[in-house]
C-alpha cells in the first residue's frame, strides 16, 4: 500500500482486467484510504495495454526522476543534468512499473486529482 495523496494513510493500488470489454482490457485502480476518492488509469496508446507490466515498485515521497519523453534525445542521464521541464521529484507517494528485463518503465502518481504518467526508460 502507498500513500498517493499525503495524508499519511495507506491508499490502494490495484491491476484490473474487464472481461467484457474488446481492446484494451486492463486498467489500474487508485483507491484513496477513507474516501470515496477512486482514480483509474486506462493506457492512452490504444497499442499497448497494461499488462505486460510485470514489476511494480513503491516510489517515495521526495524521489527524482526524469521523464524521457521531455528530453531532446533519447539517451538516459541524471536528475541534475536533465533540464528542469525533465525533471520531477515527487512530493508524494507513486509506483513504478516495469518490465523485468527491459527497457519501458513508467512512473505514476496523482497530483491536482488526476493520474500522470512519466516515462522513465
């Protein structure tokens, strides 16, 4: 359990698949702790559903990270050496997703009521 919105209580993350629906079938759930608050994210490229993430990992609160999709090249490198547009440091709890042996992590968190995205590799 993560805390997504910072109110010091434990949210909830969860991967759901819709049997009924055609195409893209899975999306994640983030259910806020003593709320009736719940946010999904469905993948917005209709190419790529949600699960092929296999990994799923806690991103805490003040962790920087830089989003590749804002960089000039597609080339990894440093918190410090990305420009400010790039870079991001969480002011409260995410998750990151992944694949085990490659490239294609995501970082997602919520902030002004909505799920972002940021692409990490």
């Amino acid at each position: 359990m993560i805390d997504f919105n910072g109110d010091g209580k434990l949210d909830v993350f969860r991967v759901l698949k819709n049997p009924n629906k055609v195409g893209m079938k899975y999306l994640f759930e983030f259910r806020i702790a003593d709320s009736d608050k719940v946010y999904f994210y469905e993948s917005e490229d209709k190419e790529f559903d949600l699960d092929g993430f296999e990994t799923f990992e806690k991103a805490e609160k003040g962790e920087q990270f830089v989003d590749i999709l804002k960089l000039d090249h597609p080339d990894l490198m440093a918190f410090e050496d990305a420009p400010k547009t790039a870079q991001l440091t969480l002011d409260r709890d995410g998750i990151t997703v992944g694949l085990l042996e490659s490239c294609g992590t995501s970082l997602f968190y919520i902030d002004q009521n909505k799920v972002h995205r940021i692409y990490l590799d």
